[in-house]
C-alpha cells in the first residue's frame, strides 16, 4: 500500500512540476516584446503611382498585431484602390455604412473609406472591416449650376466635373428638395469636395458628417447646421468629430445618434497612417493641421497650393498627431449616379481645380447607321387537332 501511496504521490508531483514550467514559459512568451519589421512589396502592387514611399509604411510581421490606419477615396476595384495601395479583401470583410451594417456590393468609386490594413503572411495589405464614410446626407437647400456647387444641410458642396458633359448634363437634373448622398473631404474652410453625388429618394434619414467648429452643452455645430444634444450626451468641445443621423420633423433636425471621435479614430495598436486631406497652405516646412490632425515630419511638396489634395503617409507618433514620412499630391474622381434616372459615367481622374478648357474631347466614335435586325415580335402558330378545346 504504502508504495502505491508514493507511486501516486510522485506522479502528482511530476505533473504539478510540468504544469508550473509550461505556466512560467506562456507568461514569458506573453511579455516578449513584439519585434517590428519594415514591409518592402514588390514593383507592381500598387503602390508608389501616388508618389507614396513603400518605405515609410512599416507595419509589423504578418501576426496580425499592429496594421495601417487609411483614410481615402476608393479610386479602383480588383482590390479596393485606396491612397494608391492595394487592400485586400474576401466575403469575411466587415463592411459598415456611416455605422451601419451592409455588404461588399456597397462599395463605389468615389466613396470615402475608413478602416486598418494589415500585413498578411504572403505580405498583402488586408482590410478585416472597412467603413464607407459619406460627407452628408439630406435635402438640397441651393443649388448653383453654373458654380457647381450644392448646399446641403448647411453644409457647402463643391464638385469638380471639369466639363464632363455627362456628369454636367445629370448634375443639372438635380433640383433643390431632391435628397442625395455626398461622398466628399473637407477643405479647410470646410467646403465639401465631392468626389460621389448619389440621388436618393427611398428613405428619409438624413446625416452629417463632420469637425465641430463651435460647442455648448446643449448642441454643437458643423459647417451652419446645428445639431441639438440629448440630456446625458458625453461632452463635444470643437475639433471633434462627430457623426450625427435623424430625421426632420415640421423642418427641425432630430437626431437619434450623435457620435463623437477623436480626429484620428484609429486604435491603439495601429501605428501607422495613409490619409487623404486637403493641404490648409502652400508648400513649405512646418507642423500643419489637417482636418484635425497636426500633422509634421515631411514639408509639403513643392508647389502645393491651398486646398490641393494630398496624401500623408507616417506613423502616430501621438493623440492627433500624424509624423509624416512622406506627403504627395493627389487627385480626385468626380461620379454622379442616379440623378432623375439618368446614368452618369464616372468622371476622369483629374487634378482639383482643373479648368474645363483642359480636358481633352472624348474622341468621336463612329456608330452604325442601322439597327441590327430582331425578329418579329409574334407568336408562332401552333396546330392542334380539330375538336380539342384550348386549355
């Protein structure tokens, strides 16, 4: 018995020993330091057509820790084209709209998008969620046709369709009361820049998109729209993001979300960035804010102006603050869809404020004289036996 008692004994012993080693060696892996690496794609995937340096987006190894805040323009398909880069995606990609849950079919040249890219093990930049970010969305209080420009729930839209005739021709389709839905960056006035015009008549829910430039406790303001705060909301001061959704009741905004974010909403552990803005000045050295990120590190480029569009690429070096690596002009895509019907043709990719003058005619297309011939539109005769009714 007694050497049973001890056979027993010395098998609890040997396991209480092997699970105190494998306990001491998780938590020692638990509190490695997690080593960075610079990511180095090949020519060819994308990236650099912008002017963006591959070099200056480190992200770390393919474990799925770290990744790269993007903020853009989704510019092309096939991967989804944002800020030049390539972000792969698959049908188990989170997609939201403004906060709410769609699919991947909801995704538009045009649109602006939000989410984090990470470096896969094949060495792929890959959006696990993405989020379609719209401007605004409501009626039109003013419109201008010869100034191309909208007014839309206080908020000024400017579009550049550089005298595209089918864009102009569905721009001037649109009517003041129509409701739309406005993909667009900020300048720094915040003028709305269009880059997606999309009418909309199946719902009522209007939205606003924006940086609060004036707060009390009871309501803040974006652009001249006023949005009224609920009793318990947590505090907005300016400079804030906030996403705000309702409808109108009698004419009066009555919001059922008022979401605030900080200008860089991305999470702790995303290090680095490729954003999308507007340039506040020219050319030159110097800490600049931009669209509410302080942004330093790299001068702008030579011969940027005002309110040309760049893209800055760096890493979070703080609350709101971008150190760039490199920053580069951009441009822009201008599509209008649905207005009154008609199907308007992505504009071309052209450079923010290119006159009308200097886009090329489309090159004349010769068409055939004739329509091709279709068959009759009669039904065939069909025999049936004499004295058999038809059923």
């Amino acid at each position: 018995m007694r050497r049973g008692t001890n056979q027993r004994l010395n098998v609890q012993t040997l396991r209480a020993c092997a699970a105190a080693a494998l306990l001491s060696l998780l938590t020692a892996c638990a509190t490695a330091p997690v080593q960075t690496a610079a990511v180095d794609p090949k020519n060819g995937d994308g990236i650099g057509g912008t002017g963006i340096s591959v070099a200056k987006i480190n992200t770390r190894g393919g474990d799925g820790i770290g990744g790269t805040g993007v903020r853009g323009t989704i510019t092309g398909f096939g991967s989804i084209l944002v800020n030049g880069l390539k972000l792969e995606f698959d049908h188990t990609t989170k997609v939201e709209t403004d906060g709410k849950p769609t699919t991947l079919e909801a995704l538009r040249i045009g649109q602006i998008v939000q989410g984090v890219a990470r470096t896969d093990k094949s060495g792929k930049l890959s959006l696990a969620a993405v989020e379609i970010q719209h401007a605004v969305t409501g009626p039109i209080s003013a419109i201008d046709y010869t100034a191309e420009t909208l007014t839309v729930l206080g908020q000024k839209v400017r579009l550049n369709l550089g005298g595209d005739k089918n864009d102009v021709k569905a721009f001037k389709t649109l009517e003041v009361g129509d409701m739309v839905v406005v993909s667009g960056l900020r300048q720094a006035d915040g003028t709305i820049v269009a880059t997606r015009v999309d009418q909309r008549s199946d719902e009522d829910r209007i939205m606003v998109r924006g940086l609060i430039t004036a707060a009390t406790t009871t309501s803040v303001r974006v652009g001249e729209f006023d949005i009224p705060l609920a009793l318990g909301t947590a505090p907005l001061k300016v400079g804030d993001r906030v996403l705000a959704s309702g409808r109108l009741v009698n004419g009066a905004f009555v919001a059922d979300v008022v979401l605030g974010s900080a200008a860089l909403p991305f999470d702790g552990d995303v290090t680095n960035v490729s954003l999308e803005a507007y340039a506040p000045k020219a050319s030159g050295t110097g800490t600049v804010s931009i669209d509410g990120v302080n942004v330093g590190g790299a001068a702008l480029p030579a011969g940027t102006a005002v309110n040309d569009r760049v893209i800055i690429t760096g890493q979070i070096s703080g609350p709101n603050i971008v150190t760039a690596g490199s920053i580069a002009k951009a441009t822009t895509t201008v599509t209008i869809n649905a207005a009154r019907g008609s199907r308007a043709h992505p504009a071309a990719m052209r450079p923010d404020n290119q006159r009308p003058e200097r886009v090329a005619p489309r090159p004349n297309v010769e068409r055939p004289q004739s329509r091709p011939e279709t068959p009759a539109a009669t039904r065939p005769v069909i025999e049936r036996p004499q004295g058999v009714p038809m059923v």
